[in-house]
C-alpha cells in the first residue's frame, strides 16, 4: 500500500497513480482505514 501514499495523509490523485475511479475510491478507504488504525502515519500539515 505503500506505492499508492506520497506524503504522510495525502490521498494521491488518479492521474497520478494510474488506476480507474472505482480502484481510486477503494484505494482511499484503504488508506483512510490503515490510518485510523494507526499502520500509516496521519499528518495535519498541509503541504
């Protein structure tokens, strides 16, 4: 899951990381849930 996360709590955008809107959607639950769980890191900072 590592490839689809650029910057700790940035979501990457489709262009970006080549996937169709569906695999997009479920690529932000994705990371959304690991981060809630506290696998990946949550940044407030805004880039």
């Amino acid at each position: 899951m590592g490839h689809g996360v650029r910057h700790p709590g940035c979501r990457p955008r489709c262009r970006v990381t080549r996937v169709t809107a569906q695999q997009q959607r479920r690529l932000v639950r994705a990371i959304k849930t690991a981060s809630e769980m506290a696998l990946l890191p949550y940044s407030t900072s805004a880039r």
